[in-house]
C-alpha cells in the first residue's frame, strides 16, 4: 500500500515535469465530467420535478436555467479539452520519458552494459511508458471514483445509511476475482508481451537491416524466421486465452452478488417513495446515487487493484534511474600530471585482469611501458586481448591487479573525462552515424568548432576526401540509409568516415582498433604514412592484423595470450625469426 503510493506519487511528479499544470487540469477534468456534471444535473432535475409538482417551476425556472447552462458549458469546453490535448500531451509524456531514459544510457559506461541485470532492466522499459501513461489514468479514475462515492454516500446516508456497507461488501467477491485474474493476466500485457515483440522485432531488423539482409536473402532463412515466430506467438496465445476464459465465467457469477444487493437497495428506496418519505424528484436523485455507488466503490476496488499491479512495473523504471556506472568516478581526482613539452607516457605495472564474473586472466602481470610520442603497433591472434588492452587504458574496466599509470599517476586518481579528453580512438566497432556526413567527422570533438578547414585538414589525413566530390550534398550529405535521402557509403568509406573523426579530436594519443581493416592496400599506405609524418608527436597505438600496416612502428609487439612474447621493430623482429618473423613470412607469402 505504501510502495503503491510512493510510487504513484513519483508518477505524477515525472507527469508534472512533463505537461506541467495538464495533470491536474485532466484529474479535475474526469472527475468533473464523469461525476460532478451528472450530479449537478440529477440535483437539478430532481429540483425541477419537485417543483412541477408543486407548480412552482415558472418562479424558479430562471437560477436552474442559469445553472444548468454554466454547468453545461464548463462540461464542454473542459471535455474538448481534454479530447483535443490529450493526445498532445500523452505524447510530450512519451518524449519526456524517452529523454530521460537516453540521458540515464548517456551516463552509463560499457561495462554497466554488459552485465545482464542491466539488460533486463533496460528491455522491461519497453512497455514502461504505456504503463505509466496508463497509471496516471488509473489514478484520475481512482480519484473520480472516491469521489462519486463520496458524493453519492453524503446524499444517500442520512436517509439509507445501510446501503453503503451493503453495497462494499457486495462487491468484494467480484473484487477478489477480477484482481485475481488481473494479476494471472497482466504478464501477457507487459513482461510476456515484450519478450515476443523482443523476438519478432530482431527478427525484423535481421530480414530488412542492410548488414544482414544480404545473408538471410541468400541462404533463404526468411520461412525459418517465421517459424520462430509463429513458435513464440503459440507459447503466447495458448496460455493468455485459457487464462481470460477461465476469467470470464468466474467474474460472470461474481456479480450476481452485486446485482443482488443494488436490487435490494432500489426496492428499499422505492418503498420509501410509496410511504412519501422520499419525493418523486428526490427519487431520481437516490436511484442515480445508488448506481454510482455501485460503479464506484466496485471502480475503487478496481482502479486500485489494476494501480498496484503496474507498479512493479514503474518501480522497475525508477530502478533502472538509479543504476549506477560500474566505474565510480573519483570525487577528489588529481588534476592530470602534464609533462611540459613530453607528451604522455603509459605504464602497465604487473596488470592482471579478468572480465567481470569470469575466472580467466585474459592479461597476466602483465607489464608495458608506452613512452611519448612512440608509435606503437599490436599484433596478435584473434582473443590475444588487444582490443582488452585498449579497454583498460579508457578505463572501461579496472586492472584486477597492479596498476595503470599516465604519467605516474594511477589512472584511478585522475578524472575520467578530462583522461578521455587526451585520446582519440577508433575501435574495431565504430559508429556508423546516420546523420550529415559533417556530424560524423565533428562529434570526435564536441568542444571544438567544426570549421571547414578543420574538417578537410581531418578528412584528407584519412582519406575521406577522396570520395566526398560523390556526396550530392556535400559536408550536409545524410549518410547511411536509415533515414530520408541518406546514401549510403561503402566498407571502407564508413572507415575513413571513422577515421576523418579520430583525427579531428587532434589528441595526443592516438588508438586505432584495426582501422583500416576494410580499406584497401593503397589508401591504408597513404593513411599510415599520413600517421607516421602528421601525428610526430603524438603517442600513436595502433591494433592490426595487416604486417604491412605495422611494420613501420617504432615499436611492435606481439601479444599471445594476453602477454606480449616478442617486441621491437619490425627489422629486429625479422632477425629474431620468432612468431612475428613466421607471421609476416606466411601473409608475404600470400601476396607473392
Ligand atoms: N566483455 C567481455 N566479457 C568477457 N570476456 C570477454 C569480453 N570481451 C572480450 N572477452 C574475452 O577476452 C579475450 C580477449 O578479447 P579481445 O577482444 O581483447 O581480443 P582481441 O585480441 O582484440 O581479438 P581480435 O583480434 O579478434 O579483435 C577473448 O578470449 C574474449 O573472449
Ligand atoms: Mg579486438
């Protein structure tokens, strides 16, 4: 009961911070136009038979005019209203929530999303809007209900005052049904309900997106989708329709009893007119305030009932807000150690890590030192745990053991934005944006204005510019396809698209995941020469699996299983004729 009201009350401060002053406006709004209205009206008509009766309705027919009119017309405009503003609103809501959620996913970091307890949370939020749409109106139908009880208990009570338990206890046997079946039902609107949409929307994308259309059209897995589909909708239906028949015949009986006891009241009432304790007028009256104490206390119990069963729900949501970055920034960070003129130097000091929940060193005292302004390259076989070197130096992750320090501080000292700052990195999976070819390049650096100059000195290190003369719309061109008149770029675009935007951050430490994994052999010489001659002072890290591409850093190493077992440059690695020498033989080999 406590839980349910706590949270309603959260509800509606989000819905104030929504619509503002339309929360109560629409509160005021049903109880009015369900209730009060028709109350005023009965008074008023009950009020006119009266006076018929006693032939007195001429001298009085001006005030009830009077006062039906501005009853009348405060119901029509508050109505249209309502009817008109209510999608506006119920939208605004929506949009609001949404902006919530995606500054809540902003703040978060990669390793919070890893962890399932996260997944879950952020898949229930599919049906939380709706939920919390439907609760705010819920809880007008709730407060109209008291309402009209209240109202119709006042008007009834000093003549009846039996009716009132009469008709509560009454209507509890269809309240614990109805509840019953509500609870057995619910899943099937919200929690099962999403996990089927989860599959059949998935399945969508596979068939439709344009990274996986070409395979499933080829290898004709479309009749085996639907199948999946027609599977999980079965798991679905079968179970939902059982439920809500079963349902159906046992609230039917339940409200014999409600029926009963209305009956009974409006035969007590009725009596009481023939023995002239109630007029002909008032009759009306009471037999309107007994319906409506019927459907009220039976919306009461309902209302109430269908409240606290999306609360868990809401809760859920108001949960996944207090979510927490797994990485907690440091309050008191130490201001970042400069070096005048030095750049930036690395170390890895007997680091061990394993990932989150799983037993396995994936480094293992491992130890490294990046000096300024080296240009370093990382090879290794798929798993060595490069790109997890790459992760722990952003601190993603922290080390498990050991320590990472910039500049000799310990990366856990200093403060993680400003660290971020100093790095531009590209990483195997970079974002394909679907907006303006501009934006692509301009969001390595938010804090920087995107001059045009800026932005070709960018493009023309990574070779974007080399096809930007195609783009019809030029800096302004939506790329991909995802929205109107994007086009989309080919492999290797995209990653000169993602490298133009590594390059405009212009920091002093450079990290490329395998960037040029699909560029070809000419354009990714030019980028690395590019590397090599524009970014001198930079400390440059870059990951590949090209030999080509890695042969003219300072300095290579080779990573196997998350440690590094050869390292030097590329002529000393050859002399060596270790791992590095057998690898780079084996891929010369296929291009002679
Ligand atoms: N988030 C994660 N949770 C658990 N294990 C992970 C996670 N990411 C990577 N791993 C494991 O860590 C090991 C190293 O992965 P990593 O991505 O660092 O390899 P990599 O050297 O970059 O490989 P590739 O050349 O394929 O990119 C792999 O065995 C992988 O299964
Ligand atoms: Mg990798």
């Amino acid at each position: 009961m406590k839980k349910n009201f706590y949270y309603i009350w959260k509800v509606l401060q989000f819905a104030w911070r929504a619509n503002g002053l339309y929360v109560s406006v629409k509160i005021f709004t049903d109880v009015y136009t369900a209730t009060l209205y028709p109350l005023i009206q009965m008074i008023l008509l009950a009020r006119v038979i009266d006076l018929l009766v006693e032939n007195m309705l001429l001298e009085n027919l001006l005030w009830i005019g009077a006062a039906y009119t501005s009853a009348s017309l405060l119901n029509y405009y508050l109505a249209n209203y309502d009817g008109l503003k209510q999608p506006y609103f119920q939208n605004k809501m929506e949009f609001y929530l949404d902006s919530v959620i995606t500054q809540k996913l902003s703040q978060l970091d990669p390793a919070t999303f890893e962890k399932a307890k996260f997944q879950n949370s952020l898949a229930q939020l599919n049906g939380t809007i709706g939920v919390m749409v439907m609760l705010q109106e819920r809880l007008s139908g709730l407060i109209n209900a008291i309402v009209k009880v209240i109202a119709a208990g006042i008007i009834l009570f000093p003549l009846f005052p039996i009716f009132i338990p009469l008709i509560v206890i009454a209507t509890l046997p269809a309240y614990f049904v109805a509840d019953r079946y509500r609870v057995k039902l619910f899943p099937y609107f919200i929690t099962k309900r999403a996990k089927v949409r989860r599959v059949i929307t998935y399945i969508y994308n596979l068939l439709s997106s344009d990274s996986t259309s070409k395979e499933a059209a080829i290898f004709k897995t479309g009749s085996v989708m639907q199948q999946k589909i027609s599977q999980v909708k079965k798991g679905y239906f079968i179970p939902f329709n059982k439920i809500s028949e079963r349902g159906v015949y046992l609230q039917f009986l339940s409200t014999f009893l409600q029926l009963a006891a209305f009956l009974y009241a409006q035969y007590l009432l009725l009596l009481s007119v023939l023995r002239h304790v109630v007029s002909i007028g008032q009759f009306t009256l009471y037999f309107q305030q007994i319906m409506n104490l019927a459907y009220g206390v039976e919306n009461i119990l309902g209302m109430y009932s269908s409240i606290s069963m999306r609360v868990d729900t809401v809760e859920a949501f108001f949960q996944f807000l207090e979510i927490e970055s797994m990485i907690k920034p440091n309050p008191h960070p130490i201001p970042f150690p400069e070096k005048k003129d030095q750049g930036i130097e690395i170390a890895f000091r007997n680091v061990s890590f394993h990932y989150p929940k799983q037993d396995r060193d994936i480094l293992h005292d491992f130890n490294l030192t990046m000096h300024p302004g080296e240009k370093i390259a990382i090879v290794g076989e798929n798993g060595a745990g490069k790109t997890t070197l790459i992760k722990l130096l952003l601190r993603f992750y922290d080390v498990t053991e050991g320590e990472l320090l910039i500049n000799g501080i310990n990366i856990k000292e200093l403060d993680l934005n400003e660290w971020h700052k100093k790095v531009g990195a590209l990483f195997q999976d970079f974002i394909k944006y679907q907006f303006t070819f501009k934006d692509n390049i301009a969001f390595g650096d938010l804090d920087k204005k995107p001059d045009e100059s800026l932005l070709r000195t960018a493009m023309k290190q990574s070779g974007a510019d080399t096809y930007f003369g195609t783009l019809p719309k030029g800096f302004d061109q939506i790329v991909g396809k995802m929205f109107d008149e994007g086009i989309d770029l080919s492999g290797g675009q995209w990653q000169k698209l993602a490298l133009a935007r590594a390059f405009f951050r212009n920091a002093p430490i450079l990290i490329l995941d395998e960037p040029t994994s699909a560029i070809d052999a000419k354009a990714e010489y030019e980028i690395f020469e590019n590397v090599q001659k524009l970014q001198k002072d930079k400390t440059v890290i870059i990951i590949s699996h090209r030999f080509s591409t890695v042969r003219n850093a300072d300095r290579i190493l080779v990573l196997d299983e998350g440690k590094i077992v050869e390292e030097g440059n590329h002529e000393k690695l050859m002399k060596k004729k270790g791992l590095y020498a057998e690898l780079f033989e084996l891929q010369a080999k296929g291009y002679k």
